[in-house]
C-alpha cells in the first residue's frame, strides 16, 4: 500500500501537468490568434485556358514569372502521392503538425554523426516554408516553421495540405508545383506516372536547382535512384519494380508548357478569376492537328503568307479548332493577327448559296443547260477565273467549275438583295462597299466577310440548311445562339450533292466531303471551305497585309490544306446526308421545257424580260395544314391556283413536275402521302413561285 505521502506527490504532479497543459494551451491558442499564418485563401497560381474537357491549351506565368498550375488532390497520380508521403512524412496522416518520433530521430542521428542525417520536417512544416520563407537555418527558424505547421494543420484538412504543398513545391527554375514539373519534364499531366518519374518527382523539391535534369542529368540520375531504394526498404515497391524503374532514362530536355489556340486564349485572359480556368468549345487534340497543318502550309507556301482555319460542329455551332495565324510568335507573317475574324474578299465561296435560292424558287434543275459566255449587266461584264468560256453547260458543272458568268446569271434571276437578306437572316452581315447597295459583284467576291462568318453560313449546308451561330466561349456571357435556316431541305441537299461531286486536290485523302474554294480578286486570297455530315472546316490563306500573292488561288494553295485539316483534326468521318424522301433528280432528257435551259420558256428560246408581274401561289397559302383524307377510298386532289406570270405554267411538287404544262392558272395535285411537300410553279420566263404545305 502507498504512503499518504507518495500519493499527495502524486496528485500534486498530476495536478501541476494538467495545468502547465492547460497553460501551455492557453498560451498556444494566444499566440495563434495574435499571430496568424500568411495562409491566402487561394494561392497565386498560373491563369489556364482549357479545352471542352478540361485539358489544358495554354497557361500564362504568375505576376512573379512563375509557372504555378492550381493542383487538385484528385489529378496527381495515387502511386506518387504514397511514395511522397513515404519519402518526406510516412506519419503525415496521424500527426498534427508536428512529427516528434521524426524530430528525435534527427536529433539522435545529429548528435552521433555530427551532420544532418535525415530532416525532421513534415509536409505540413515544409508547406510553412513554402508560405512563408525563413530568414536563416536558426532554431528560432525551425521553432517558428514548427508552429506554423500546427497552425496550418488547425485551418486546413489534410488533402488541403498536400493540395497546396503539390502546387507550390519548388522543382527548378521557375517551375513550382507538381503539374508545371511533369508538363516540363514529362510532356503530359501528372495523372499517371512511371515509377521512375514518381520518384524523380520526390526527389527534386529537397535540392530543385542542383537536381534540374535539364542542368544537372547525372545528379538527378542518382536521386532518383536513392528514393527508389528507399521505397524497397519502406516496403512500398519491390525490389524487382524498382530494378526496372532504374533502368528507365533520365530525360535532360525541359519542354514549354502548352502553347495552343493563342488567339482565343489572349481574348479571354480579361476574364480570368484567380484559381479559376477559363474553357474554351476547343478540343485539344483537333486543335494540336490544325495547328501543326498550318504551321507545315505555311512552310510550304513561302514567306509572309499566314493560314487561318475554323472547324465547327454544325449541329451545335461548337468551334472545336481554331487557327488566327501559322505561328503567333512569327513576326514575318504578322502572327499576331487573328485572321479568322478579318474582314477579306470571299472570292467565289459565295456561289453555292446563290444556286441555293435558284433551287429553292424552282429556277434550276443540276441538269439544266446555262450559257457560260460574254455577257453585259448593264455595264457590269464578269469574266472567268481563266478568262476563257466554256458555252453551254449544266449548272452541275458551272457550280462544280465554279464559273463565274453562268453564277452571275443565276444572280441576276434571283436578286443580290434577296441573297444578302438570307445572309442577314443566318446571323452574318457581309460589309458591303461604303453607300453602295447590294449588287451582282457580291457574287464573284464583292463583299466583305470573315472566315468565322464563312463557316458559320457552311454550318447550313453541313445540317440540312439549319445555320448555327458559332461560338468557342470567347463570346460575351449571354451572347445569342440562335439556329436559322438559310435553305429549305431540299434545295440545300441539291447543292450538297454537286459539292460532293468536286474533285479533290491532287493528292488529298478521301474522306467524303463536299467543299468549294474561292480566290479573291488581286490573287490576295485563297479560300476553301468543306463539310461532312456534321463538320465544317475553312480555311484562308494569304497575306495578313492584303497584298498579291501571283499564282495563289483557293484549289492550288488552300484545298490541301482542307484536306489535310480534316485528316489530321482526328475526328472521325460523317457521311452525306442521302436525297430526302420526294426528291427527283430528272436527267437532262426529262427536263420539262422550262428547265432545259436557263431563262427558256415553253418554245426552248430565250425569252425577252417580261412585263407581267412575277408568278405567285395564293392558294394552298404558304404554310397551311391540308386535310385531303389521303389514306381512305374517298382522297380527293388539291387543287392549285397562281396569279400573275406568264403563261405556259409548269408545276412541281418535291422537285418532280406533274403531267404537262398548262397555260390555265389552275391545276391539281394528288399528295402520294401525308408531311410537309414543296409546291413550285414556274412560268415561261423562268420565274418561279412555291409554297410549302402539310398533308394530313
């Protein structure tokens, strides 16, 4: 039994720990409120412009020239976190601070070998200095990092801890944080790692400068090699793992970080929120293509002339890559310059939405002959590109050749204002020459556009004449995406079908795509914009000064490049659509005798301009429901009516004449099924008129 005396000592020493505990506590909680850590509440990190899904394309340096990338717990690789925590703090998870068993240790080994064996500083002492630089190697230094450690272990949790060690862990040079090391060193995210670069990860923060491996190969060799064998003997790798991972080289090279889509990513840095990436409709691998076709074009192609290029998903208006310049830092070619959003001559680029409308009034048929020869429009007298004619011709081929007389008289049938205001109507505003209204030069490139606007009116043809306002995030928040329609379905299929039939550039790989090129007046510009079923890609080549290029033209210099855009952009092929239910291609002998030539009436002559007033449906109206009881015994036709014109009247409906013309403003229809049909009468001056109805 203990004396009275031995348990009075007892308590009395119990009760002086739990108060000096008490104190200490106090005093602790005193200074931790009178003397807060410098911990931000978001670091000062590098602003990142990212792709569609979050990878990055460009990353600009902090204020202090660092590259410093916002790190998350969640992208680093699980196998080079353990071996961190091994190496530097395998009781990181337990402690609160400050490790004492580590801190012993050290001591311990201090005092037999007389220098630094291995530290006692834990991640979260090592983060204090990262905040909070010490002034020398003092023990008042190491006391005052250890009560920061405690401090910063009381603020954040422990993933908190090791998310702000992993973005601003030195790692040589201007590089700090685990992301920027493995984009320098590695090429690629820190998301799955070698063995071998784990631990040259681990390694570099204790010595970053003299371990660089772009500096010092044989250095960070050897340190490598000592953290694996650490790993042996903690019992995280085995000894055959590490062997291998010994054996992988050391890389000496140090790569710039990502570098894509400059253009776009300088347009959003206005928008930049500290910690937060800004996103892009970009898609990294699309862009990586674009931009390395470019850069290898422009080679190609000479000094001083740029490329520009915009891929676009039709269907959504999403540009997935995009091309200002060949090389934004190569001042010979003005690559600073975004010549996507340039305003240039579009050359002949225009002409299919000119055979659109032509299709869409029942104007034309792909068979039809048109007279490719002289011609004056009062004054107004275009020639070919080759300054020669081919005479008659089907207006399949005069789109295909893109000959510029027989689309200047289509033009003139259906009305530059009329093709402006369709334009206008797709959410594109070509500039038209101060004070002057729209006339038949836009045809051959008498017009201002850009090549983002050029895509955007291409994203009709691609999805069935639905246009889609383009975008690639770089747009005002709010900014309108509106879909509208540019040609109806079935005229917008007519001129995809003679795209597709273009013959592609010498050379080029096969891939299914309708396109059409344009070269400006001057040789200033080239042009080739192309599609599939769901993309669109264009692409513009010249000088950013505007002047002469002899020999430059959209099939010899920007066609290629078309095609090698869409090979290399790595997204996969979307076929054509196919002819929509109802259309009727008739060859050339089936023509009715106001579709066999251009401007022909019923005798097969040329007309002289009429007097009459144009024809126009006023019964069924434009876009009336029709109940005609087409599935019972009972089905009665429609029956059509037309003012004005000239008499004698061909129908249509789909595309597909009815039974003969007629020289009454009345006919009949007989629906062969419900939905929507196209009705079309054209009169001997080739002036048409249509409606579109539904068939209950």
């Amino acid at each position: 039994m203990l004396s009275r005396r031995v348990l009075r000592r007892a308590a009395i020493a119990g009760l002086s720990l739990v108060s000096f505990t008490a104190i200490a506590a106090a005093s602790l909680w005193e200074l931790d409120r009178a003397f807060p850590p410098p911990l931000p509440a978001e670091l000062t990190v590098s602003t990142e412009i990212q792709d569609r899904d979050g990878q990055l394309l460009r990353a600009f340096a902090t204020p202090d020239g660092y590259w410093r990338l916002k790190t998350r717990l969640d992208q680093v690789d699980k196998q080079f976190v353990d071996m961190l925590v091994t190496y530097e703090d395998k009781r990181f998870w337990d402690h609160e601070g400050v490790d004492l068993l580590a801190l012993g240790r050290a001591a311990g080994q201090f005092a037999t070998s007389g220098h630094i064996v291995s530290g006692g500083s834990t991640l979260s002492m090592q983060l204090a200095r990262l905040i909070e630089p010490r002034e020398s190697r003092s023990l008042g230094s190491k006391l005052k990092q250890m009560l920061r450690a405690i401090q910063i272990e009381r603020r954040l949790s422990k993933r908190e801890i090791l998310e702000r060690y992993l973005t601003l862990a030195p790692y040589g040079g201007n590089l700090e944080g685990v992301r920027a090391a493995t984009l320098a060193y590695f090429g690629k995210e820190p998301a799955r790692l070698t063995v071998s670069e784990a631990a040259l990860l681990v390694a570099l923060p204790q010595l970053p400068e003299r371990r660089r491996p772009d500096r010092n190969l044989g250095i960070a060799h050897a340190a490598r090699d000592r953290v694996l064998a650490r790993m042996v003997s903690s019992g995280l790798l085995g000894e055959r793992e590490a062997a291998r991972a010994a054996l992988d080289d050391v890389s000496g090279l140090r790569r710039t970080l990502p570098a894509l889509a400059a253009h776009a990513a300088y347009a959003m840095l206005p928008r930049a929120v500290p910690g937060e990436p800004l996103r892009l409709t970009i898609r990294k691998s699309v862009q990586v293509g674009l931009e390395q076709v470019a850069r290898d074009a422009a080679t190609r192609l000479g000094p001083r002339l740029s490329v520009a290029m915009v891929l676009a998903d039709s269907r959504t208006g999403d540009i997935l890559g995009e091309v200002g310049s060949a090389n934004f830092f190569d001042a010979s070619r003005s690559g600073w310059i975004d010549m996507t959003k340039i305003v240039r001559s579009p050359g002949s680029t225009l002409k299919p939405f000119i055979y659109g409308l032509a299709f869409e009034q029942g104007l034309v048929a792909q068979e039809m002959l048109i007279e490719d020869s002289p011609v004056d429009f009062s004054g107004y007298r275009p020639k070919n590109f080759d300054m020669g004619y081919q005479g008659d011709v089907s207006v399949r081929q005069a789109l295909q050749l893109s000959l510029n007389v027989p689309a200047i008289r289509v033009l003139d049938a259906v009305g530059p204002a009329r093709l402006m205001a369709r334009f206008r109507q797709a959410g594109v505003n070509p500039v038209l020459p101060v004070n002057e209204a729209p006339g038949l030069a836009i045809g051959l490139g008498g017009v201002g556009i850009t090549l983002r606007d050029l895509v955007q009116l291409y994203t009709g043809l691609a999805n069935g004449g639905k246009t889609q306002a383009l975008h690639d995030g770089t747009e005002p928040a709010g900014a309108e995406r509106a879909s509208t329609t540019i040609l109806d379905g079935q005229a917008n299929w007519q001129i995809t079908d003679i795209l597709s039939g273009v013959k592609p550039p010498e050379g080029a790989l096969q891939r299914g795509i309708a396109y059409k090129t344009g070269t400006s007046y001057g040789y200033r510009d080239a042009w080739s914009v192309g599609f599939d079923g769901r993309y669109v890609l264009g692409v513009w080549v010249g000088r950013p000064d505007a002047g002469a290029v002899p020999g430059l033209s959209g099939y010899v210099s920007a066609a290629p490049v078309l095609f090698e855009g869409f090979a290399r952009s790595g997204l996969a092929a979307v076929p054509l659509p196919g002819k929509p239910p109802g259309m009727f291609t008739p060859k050339r002998e089936d023509l009715p005798v106001t579709l066999a030539r251009f401007g022909a009436g019923a005798d097969g002559l040329v007309q002289a301009a009429p007097t009459e007033p144009a024809p126009t449906i006023i019964f069924p109206p434009n876009g009336a429901r029709v109940d005609l009881a087409t599935n019972s015994a009972d089905a009665s036709p429609l029956v059509l009516k037309l003012q004005g014109g000239r008499a004698p009247f061909r129908w249509l409906a789909n595309g597909k004449p009815l039974t003969g013309i007629d020289r009454r403003r009345t006919a009949t229809w007989m629906p062969d099924g419900a939905g929507y049909s196209t009705l079309t009468v054209i009169d001997a001056a080739g002036r048409a008129a249509s409606v579109k109805v539904f068939v209950e």
